[in-house]
C-alpha cells in the first residue's frame, strides 16, 4: 500500500468508531447510490454533487 493510502486509511481509524461507522454504511453508499438512480432529475443533481465533492475531498487527501 503506498505511503499516502496508508495515511489516509490510518486516519480513518483514528476517528471514533461511531464516525467510521456513519461513513462507511450510512454516508459513503447512499451518496453512491444516487450515480445509480439517474434516472430522475433530482438524483442527477445528487450524483452531480457527490461527485464535486468526492472529487475534491479526494484530491485534498492525496495531496
């Protein structure tokens, strides 16, 4: 695993277990789930969104 993904996944075991759990069941599939539900113009927004934000949060954690 290279340096930065190895910090990265050491900081997200170093939040609290509630907060690792909101991310990894709550957060991280509802937000993907809305790439899937394109169908309607309001989840196309959604997915928009997830995107810009993943995108950036993404880039501020490799860099």
């Amino acid at each position: 695993m290279p340096y930065r993904m190895l910090r990265i996944w050491q900081s997200f075991q170093s939040v609290p277990l509630w907060v690792q759990v909101w991310i990894a069941v709550f957060l991280f599939p509802v937000k993907a789930a809305s790439l899937a539900l394109t169908h309607w113009e309001t989840a196309i927004w959604a997915a928009f969104a997830y995107a810009v934000v993943s995108i950036s949060n993404v880039t501020m954690l490799v860099v």
